[in-house]
C-alpha cells in the first residue's frame, strides 16, 4: 500500500515531460553553441600580436587619451 506508493518516483504528465526534454535539448544546443564560438574566436592578445606583427607599428601607450600615436619599426620600413 502506501509503502509502494511513498517509494515509487511519480512521473510527471506527459506534457511536462516532453517540456523537460525540450529544455534539456535547448541547453545542449547552446552549450554546443558557446563551445564553437570559443574555438572560433582567437583571444584578444594572439589578434593584437597578429596585428603589431603585420602592421610593423609599435603602439605609444604613454600618449594622451585623445591622440593616437605609434611609430613604424624598423625606421623607414613601409607602413601598410
């Protein structure tokens, strides 16, 4: 009797089974997701490498928050 029932997992209908489902699906495919766009986007300091390495400017961090300055390494080499 109530034994059988306290023990036994009651199922929930099956409207709200098939909603579970949903969500757990709906989270795989953005856990999924997230997981493509992180091996997608290279991280921030291997693009800034990239770009010093390609651009042969070298950033003058001291400047004043209005200006933009840099210098070309080495002197005289062509600024793409």
């Amino acid at each position: 009797g109530c034994q059988a029932q306290c023990h036994s997992p009651s199922l929930p209908p099956t409207a709200l089974r098939r909603e579970l489902e949903e969500l757990r699906e709906e989270q795989q495919r953005l856990d999924e997701d997230t997981e493509q766009q992180e091996e997608a986007v290279p991280p921030a300091a291997y693009l800034t490498q990239l770009y010093y390495k390609i651009s042969h400017i070298d950033w003058d961090y001291e400047a004043d928050p209005t200006h933009v300055k840099g210098s070309e390494w080495p002197p005289g080499c062509p600024v793409p």
